[in-house]
C-alpha cells in the first residue's frame, strides 16, 4: 500500500492512502501542539486494533455477542533499551463462555497481522527519487531469479521470465504494482491480490499452485485488464479524454445512427443481429459510448475479426462493456497462450452455466485417476482435514468440453461453493478448479456460502449466473448432489504436445465453437507492449442477457450525469426536470448514484454512499416540497444502511417536517430540545435544509470537470497511461 505523507503546519503531518486520511501531530512537550495522535501512537493502536478485528472476525462467524468482551493492550518498555518493548495484550471474558471459545478467542488474537510482521522484522529500504508519482517500480517481492527456469503447463515461457516481462512492461506504463496479501491456506493451493498503488480501483487476483504460478496470473490478469479496458468499465473517463482523437483504441471507429435512431449498416453482421435485435427493438442511440457521453460523435465502434472467414466486424464499446464484463479477455507470453486462456475461460463460464440451470449431475473423478495428481490430492485432504468435504466432478457433460469442477460444502453452515476451471489438460483444469475455489479466501471466509437450494427459479434466475460470474457464490441446485449422475465420466484431453502446442490447442478450441455452430470474433492488442485479445462469441459468452441492451444499458448515465454533478448549480426548473426523468427511468430508488452516473466517489463521503432516493429527497427538500420530502425521508429511516451521523441528520429533518407539516405545532415549541437531541451544528443543517437555505447538505460542489473527486481522477490518470502508449504506438506504425 502506498502511503503519500504531505508536511503540514508546525510538526503536524497528513498521511493519504486509498480514501483515507490520517493527520499525526506530537505532544506539547515536544513542541507539537497535541492536536492528534502521535506516529507511534498509531503505531501501537494498530496492533491492538488488528487483534480486536480477530476477536470480532471469530465471535461473527460463530454467533457470539461481543457487547460483554473486552480487550486492552499495553507496551512495557525496557528500561535499558527503550526500542525493546513487551506488548501485553489482556481480553475480558464473559464467564459463560465455553472454553473451547476461550480458547479459539486467544488463538485469533495469535493470527494479527500487525503482530506477525513485527515479529517476522520488516526490512526498510530508504532512497531518493526523482519523481514519486513518476517512480512506477514495480512492488514486487523478488522470489524468483532469472538464472532458474521453471517450465508450467499453459505458459510458452518459465515462470520467471514471464514474471520478470510483465513487471517490466506495467512498470514502464507508470503502474506501481503492490502486493496486498497472500493466501496459503491448504498446500499446493496459493493466491494473492495486488494492485495499482496509485490508483487501488485497478486490483486483480491471482492463483496458482506455486507462489510464482499466483503471481504470473494476476500479472497476466493485471495486463489482460489494461488491454481490454475492464478497470475502467461503466465509468466517465473525462472531457479530454471524450473529445480526445481517440476514446478506447486509435483503430476504433464512430458511426451515426440513422433515421429514427436506426442501427447504422457499418456495426455487427446479420449473424450478430440475430442475436443482439432479434426483436427489432435495438436502435443506434441505446449504443451511445458510456465511457466518454460523446453521443454527438456516433457510437463508438471496435474492429474484431470473424474467424470463419477473416472479416472485420465492428462492434459498439457500449455493447461489449454491458454484457461480456471480462470474459473472454487474456494477456500471454504469446498470441497463441493469450488464445488458449480466452477460449478456456468462455467454455468454463458457458458449460458452468448450462450445468446450474440445467441442474445437472456430474460424475465423480474416481480415485485413481486423482491419485495421478499428488498436489491437488494434498489440497483436497487439507480442505478435508479441516472439516470441509470435497467433491470433485468430471463437468466435460462427457468429455464435449475441457472442464472440471471441485464443490466445497461446509457442515458448520449448511453451504456450499461449486469451483470450475477450463484448459485443455485435465490437470490444469482441475487444478484451476481447486484453486479459484480458495481464491483469497480464508477458512472465516467460508462460512458465508449460499445454502443449496431445490427451488428451481431461484437456481435459473439470469442474475444467479452473474453471481456465479463475479466470486462463484451463487446458488446451487441440492440436484447436484444426487449420486445418480447425468454424465459418465470421461478422463478427456484436448492438450497438444510440441513447439506449437498452444497454437494447436486454440485451434481444437476455436474448432468446438465451430462444431456447435458458433461464430467467434477476435480482437488483438499490442499497443501495450503485450500479446493480449479478446474473443467475443455471441450467445455464448454473454454474461449479462441482451435485453439488457434495450432496457438497462449502462448508458442511461448519460441522460443524469451532467446534471447531478451539477446540482448545486441548477435552478428549480432544472431540478424539477431532473426529478421527472428519475422517476420516469423506474430505476430501483436504493440504486447508487455512483453506479447511475459513472463515477467513482470516496466511498467515505456523502456522494460516495448516495442512493437514488436519497437524491430525490434532497431535491424536493430544495424546491421546499415538504410533503414529498417528508414520504422519502421515512423510507429512507426505514431502510438506511448509511452512516450513523447522516441518519441522524434525517431524524431531525423528520422532526422538523412533522412540525412543519402539524397545524397545531410551532418550531419554537420543540427547537430547545431538537438541538440538545441533535447538536447545534446538525440543527443548523436541518433547519437550513428545511427552510430552503441550505441546499444538497453534505454534498461538496463538483462538476463535469470532477473536482474533489480524487478518487475517480486517479483513476482517469490510470487510464491516461494507456491512452498515451496506444497513442504513441499508433505513431509508430503510421
């Protein structure tokens, strides 16, 4: 994690990272005014704090009150050397705790990350650069040396030097690359999350059955992100970049639509429209580009390769960002790699999703063929030994499709987690199975699985799959559990031996898509230094349904982007407006309005937790239409999962409006004890917003321009990067 530490007045200092600040001072006696806490003091906090989370983490997953726990800790120095310090941690027990909680209680405090680095010793490394924003080292642990090469199946390079190329490549696009955690929990099985220290949004995950094979998938998946533009998704990426030449790629292109809003002849094909229109209800303007709100340039266009025949398609960006998320996207040490990983990942989401719905039986991987596979052995008994069955299941539906399946249930809580993994080999797939499974989970993480359920609507439901999609905690049917399987095993291999083995996988793979009758298009980027593409296949790969083009396209950001950012600069007749076009979108009122508009706000202020009816209350309280404000703000009290500062700030607005609203009552009556209920500061604000006077409270001015919104103008520099490297590649190849 990077920490940014700016030099304030006096010896007061400001530490920034991720949405947070932190101000430090020293004591009086150190000539600091005392202002807040000392470094050190946070220092020692943070380990009392990091033990109190394990204590809370353990009661939580257990149901155990922690209203009667209490926990203290105190640094005994030593007096000869004050650098040597005992930290005594003390918890307060209720009595009527068994002693197996007492005990489990003592061993999560054990786990404390603050503890466990202090004792491991940190090493400091202290230098001078040139530029911090500009230093883009990557943050990497040096766990692998370029003398040794360790060979996987699936990488056309050693582990070492695909690490070694991926670091280098997103450190010369300024990408300060951090690791944020580590997972070990079961052997053979590792993950980790790393991400962008100067913009924390861009994050991925990586697993693997070795630390190096963790690392070298969230560097490939870091980078297969950046080339397809998935970290930026639904988002409002600015006016420079909006009236920029180019918006995603230089080869993109813009077309209008026609009369009466037509599709325009130059996107998709007949075999496309088929699918996308098959009502005829499609038009141009649903296809507006949501990254940039330049709807006056056309719809932005993406050129793919129909690989039946070798044709250039062009498909909307607004169509491909609203329903394939990322599948389908994939970096490698070669076209052919990147190929093979794409194609896996759409038959594992495709034939994943035929099995939920279908509420399938898949056969059993019989014990010896898992015997053949000693580490993904190991990693099942360490679920198993944990008290986690495991079964693992041939999920090819007969050896059709190079996929596998390892299912976790957990007897503690009645849930379960269904993993699959695709490859060509049987290993990799199983072992990609086994590792998405325990993807920066921990063994708390596990008791948050979805119960298995027979109800058939429920397991078929299109938002399950996304579910399923997104961190595979979907529903699943107690259906396929049954021993009675639909399938009979087959111990497949599509694999390819040789030089150009990956080259001869993509094609068995591209040939199933063939053989069901499915056509693929294929878009390849290079601007960034790496192989990477993107394969498309239309009603296969979609993860979202392609209704969702026509009636909840990410694109409706377009028609209240510019005036919420713009609220506090809109008159009544503006507002009343915008008011009537919310209603008339029938969007659910508890949507965010960060997902509404496309923007990233803090999550720790007001725009950051602002919902849709809240807004709407806001804005009837500015047009001093108390009656509706006073409906709203009931349903918001009724309902809020805000802070406890906003909620309390619409109590007394609640009050105020029952007062305003009574014949029979005077404000003059009740304001004495509203203030010493609510404060001065939050009557002041309430009484403000009642009256008119104070409008959209909390919510600091900002504009298209995104001013104070730090967090999402991080994420547009992110993009900026990009921006340059494809510019300056097209130059290259003019």
């Amino acid at each position: 994690m990077e920490i940014k530490v700016n030099f304030l007045d006096n010896l007061r200092l400001e530490a920034k990272f991720d949405d947070f600040t932190v101000i430090a001072d020293q004591p009086i006696r150190y000539k600091g005014d005392g202002s807040a806490p000392g470094p050190f003091d946070y220092f020692l906090a943070s380990s009392a704090l990091c033990a109190a989370y394990f204590v809370k983490l353990y009661c939580q997953t257990r149901d155990i009150p922690t209203h009667n726990i209490r926990l203290s800790q105190n640094n005994i120095v030593d007096p000869e050397n004050r650098y040597n310090q005992i930290f005594k941690i003390q918890v307060e027990l209720p009595a009527d705790l068994s002693e197996k909680d007492r005990q489990g209680i003592l061993r999560s405090i054990e786990r404390c990350t603050v503890k466990k680095v202090v004792q491991a010793g940190p090493e400091f490394v202290i230098e001078v650069v040139d530029s911090l924003d500009s230093d883009a080292q990557a943050l990497l642990m040096p766990n692998a040396e370029l003398q040794t090469a360790t060979y996987i199946v699936g990488k056309d390079l050693p582990l070492e030097q695909t690490i070694a190329n991926m670091s280098g490549l997103l450190a010369d696009l300024g990408m300060k690359i951090e690791i944020a955690s580590w997972r070990n929990i079961v052997p053979h099985v590792w993950s980790l999350h790393i991400r962008d220290a100067h913009s924390p949004l861009c994050f991925t995950n990586g697993k693997g059955a070795t630390k190096e094979s963790a690392l070298a998938s969230a560097l490939g998946e870091f980078i297969e992100r950046l080339n397809c533009n998935f970290f930026y998704n639904d988002q409002f990426w600015g006016e420079d970049i909006a009236q920029a030449d180019f918006v995603h790629y230089p080869e993109e292109r813009w077309f209008k639509p026609g009369a009466d809003g037509a599709l325009p002849a130059e996107i998709l094909d007949e075999y496309c429209l088929a699918i996308y229109n098959p009502d005829d209800e499609l038009l141009g303007t649903h296809l507006y580009d949501t990254n940039s709100g330049n709807s006056a340039r056309g719809i932005c266009s993406l050129p793919f390769v129909r690989q039946s025949d070798g044709e250039v398609i062009y498909f909307p960006s607004n169509l491909i960002e609203n329903l394939y998320l990322s599948n389908g996207m994939s970096a490698g040490n070669t076209l052919a790699e990147a190929q093979v990983q794409c194609l896996s990942e759409i038959f594992e989401r495709a034939v994943k999703r035929e099995i939920l719905e279908g509420e399938f039986t898949l056969p059993d991987v019989p014990q010896e063929v898992l015997a053949k596979f000693p580490g993904i052995l190991a990693g099942i008994e360490g679920l198993e030994a944990q008290g986690y069955p495991v079964l693992v299941k041939d999920a090819s539906l007969g050896g059709e499709f190079p996929v596998m399946c390892v299912c976790l249930m957990n007897p503690r809580t009645g849930g379960v987690f269904a993993s699959f993994g695709a490859h060509p080999r049987f290993e990799v797939a199983l072992e990609r199975s086994l590792t998405e499974l325990l993807q920066g989970r921990s063994f708390e993480g596990l008791n948050d699985l979805p119960q298995p359920t027979f109800s058939s609507e429920a397991v078929t439901e299109p938002n399950n799959f996304v579910e399923h999609f997104i961190d595979s905690s979907g529903l699943v049917s107690w259906r396929f559990f049954s021993s009675r399987a639909d399938f009979k095993f087959v111990e497949w291999d599509f694999s390819a031996q040789g030089q150009n083995a990956s080259a001869t996988e993509a094609a068995t793979l591209f040939g199933i898509l063939k053989k069901m009758g499915k056509e693929a298009y294929m878009a390849v980027y290079e601007h960034l230094g790496a192989k990477a593409c993107r394969i498309l296949v239309p009603g296969y790969s979609e993860i979202y349904p392609v209704e969702d083009l026509v009636w909840d396209n990410t694109n409706k950001a377009l028609r209240f982007r510019e005036d919420i950012l713009n609220v506090h600069r809109l008159d009544d007749d503006a507002l009343t407006l915008l008011l009537e076009r919310l209603e008339e979108s029938e969007q659910d009122d508890y949507t965010e309005i960060s997902t509404l508009i496309g923007i990233e706000f803090d999550d720790n202020t007001v725009w950051g937790q602002l919902s849709i009816l809240e807004l709407k209350l806001l804005i009837h309280l500015a047009l001093q239409q108390h009656e509706e404000a006073k409906e709203l703000v009931e349903n918001y009290l009724q309902f809020n999962n805000n802070t406890v500062d906003r909620g309390l700030f619409y109590q007394a607005v609640n009050a105020l409006l029952e007062v305003h609203l009574a014949k029979d009552m005077k404000l003059t009556d009740f304001e004495p004890n509203f203030r010493r209920m609510f404060g001065q500061e939050r009557m002041d604000a309430a009484i403000g917003s009642v009256d008119g006077v104070v409008r959209f409270f909390g919510l600091t001015p900002t504009s298209m321009k995104l001013e104070g919104l730090d967090r999402h103008l991080r994420l547009i520099e992110s993009y900026k990067k990009l921006h340059q490297a494809r510019a300056q590649a097209a130059k290259r190849t003019a």
